[in-house]
C-alpha cells in the first residue's frame, strides 16, 4: 500500500514564519499584525492565518488590540521564568533517563559523546562568530539530544511549548547582551555526565544550567533602557 506522505500545514507554515521573524526581532514588540497583509504576503487565504494567530496568542506571542488587529507582545519576565522552572525539571528527568541508558549500554553512551561533541563544537563556534541564530538552534539541537537520549519519547513534547516562548527570550537577550560562555562549559559538563553513567549528577546539572540561564536572561533583559520588557505579578 502507497503510503501518503505529507508535510507541515499551511497553518503550521504561517505559524513557523511569523514565530521565526518574532525570534529574529524582524518583528519586534509592539509590531502591528494585520491578518489581511499577511495573507497577501504569504500568498494563503485568511484561514490559516487566523489560525496561526490563534496558536501565537495561545503561546503569548501576540495579543489583540481591538479593531486594529494584534501586536506583538512584550516579553513577560514572571511568564519566562515559570516556563523555565517546568522545563529545568524536564530536562534534568531527561538527563537522569539518558545517564541511566548510557549506564546500562556502552553503544548508546558512544554515540551521545559523539553526536554531543558535534553540537558542542558548532555552538563554541557559533558563540566565537557572534551568530545568535545558530547559538539558539546547536542550543535546542544539544536539549533535545538529551531528550532522544533518555528515551522516553514524551519528554520532547512535553517540552516543546516552553522551548517555543523561551527561543524567542534567548534570541531577545543574544542581540542586546552577552550571555557567559558557561553555558557551552554548562553543556560539555552535562555531556560528560550522562555518557559517563551518572544519572543523579547529570540531573543536578541539568536544572542547575536552566535555573541558571534563567537568571541570567532575566538579569540582562530588566537591564535593557530601550524595552522594559513586562513583568506581571500573578496571584
């Protein structure tokens, strides 16, 4: 039987372009967002626009400003740090799961250090370059090794949604501030504990790098004159 093979949505098309620009600050806050312009742009009907917008205001991205369409939103700083809480504690069962397979399989535990080694590298590299796209994608590409490597399919899309809002923080703060280079030390450090078999530990380093990169996100966007990002107090 001739199986159907089928690529992303027009929704899901629209959705990735218009996230991208947001990322790239190609749209940054504040940016008017009218549905019609958008469809004539991307050369779609209204639906998946709309659509789109609906999946953007879901994950904070826009909101409505009356009859004058959407905008895009100012980075909440309470929301940031909440979706990074839910996601140390992702990421460090991840890396318990994935130290355990390596602890049990020397195969699985050579090929993590090998693929690890290759994202480690393009990230350095992207960090020297002062590529702040690329530092994000070898970023998402080193987490969701970890992911693949616990085994537990779940993880990565459980995970999924607050990597959307926080890669849109991460490129933020990488066009205006320098984060440490201790985030690819952090890395290489996480790495060496996970093929090495040592699940407590490499869970402990794990939340202790995103706990720590939250820090250090929020830190350098209250310092920014030109944008005060949002910081709503929730009850």
């Amino acid at each position: 039987m001739t199986q159907i093979r089928t690529g992303p949505s027009l929704t899901q098309q629209v959705y990735d372009a218009i996230a991208n620009e947001i990322f790239d600050g190609a749209l940054p806050a504040g940016a008017h967002l009218v549905q019609e312009q958008l469809a004539e742009r991307f050369g779609v009907s209204r639906q998946p626009i709309q659509q789109a917008m609906a999946l953007l205001k879901a994950d904070g991205m826009v909101a409505e400003i009356g009859r004058r369409g959407l905008q895009v939103t100012p980075l909440d700083l309470d929301l940031m740090r909440h979706h990074y809480d839910i996601r140390a504690v992702l990421d460090g069962l991840a890396a318990r799961g994935a130290a355990q397979r390596c602890r049990d399989d020397a195969a699985t535990a050579r090929d993590l250090a090998e693929r690890g080694d290759k994202i480690l590298k393009l990230g350095e590299t992207a960090v020297r370059n002062g590529a702040v796209g690329d530092q994000v994608r070898h970023d998402a590409e080193f987490h969701g090794l970890i992911y693949e490597g616990s085994g537990n399919p779940l993880l990565d899309r459980a995970a999924e949604p607050h990597w959307r809002f926080l890669r849109r923080a991460m490129s933020d703060v990488l066009r205006h501030a320098q984060l440490p280079d201790e985030i690819w030390r952090q890395h290489a450090e996480i790495l060496q504990a996970v093929t090495a078999g040592q699940p407590e530990r490499a869970e402990e380093l794990m939340m202790r790098h995103d706990l720590d990169a939250a820090g250090a996100l929020e830190t350098a966007l209250r310092r920014r004159p030109d944008e005060a990002p949002e910081s709503k107090k929730t009850p």
